[in-house]
C-alpha cells in the first residue's frame, strides 16, 4: 500500500492496515530508519492500558503455591 506524505510529515496509516495490526487512536508507532537502505521499519507501539490488560494474569503462573520443578520434573518424564 501506498501512501503520501504530507507537509507536515504526516502519513496516514491505511485503514485495512490498521484494522489487521489492531491499531487504535493514541498508540505510538515507533519509526527507525533501516541501516544501507531506503527503508523504515515502523514498530507499533499500544497504549499502556492496552499493554496492562495483555499482562493482566500473566503473572499466575509464577505463584507461590505451585512448585515449578516439579511440574518440570512431571513434564519432562511425561515426554520420555
């Protein structure tokens, strides 16, 4: 897809783009120029709610009341 860049340096993200990487109004994109060519990688950057709610109940399994060798142990046996 291509698009223009205005005066103002702006670009407008193409809707079909945005909509496939979820992106919403307020996230950053991160844009870094690639070294020996004429390109630019753009790293979608969410909002930090949105990085919240993705890391919400990630820590469970990490709690206290699980012993993780074990389970380790009980897996690797179990592969053979």
């Amino acid at each position: 897809m291509v698009t223009t860049v205005t005066q103002k340096n702006t670009v407008t993200i193409p809707a079909e783009v945005g909509r496939k990487l979820g992106i919403k109004p307020g996230w950053k994109l991160d844009w870094q120029p690639v070294e020996g060519r004429e390109e630019i990688l753009v790293r979608v950057i969410p909002s930090r709610g949105e990085l919240a709610l993705r890391l919400l109940g990630a820590s469970r399994k990490y709690s206290p009341d699980r012993d993780a060798v074990a389970e380790l142990v009980a897996e690797r046996t179990a592969e053979g």
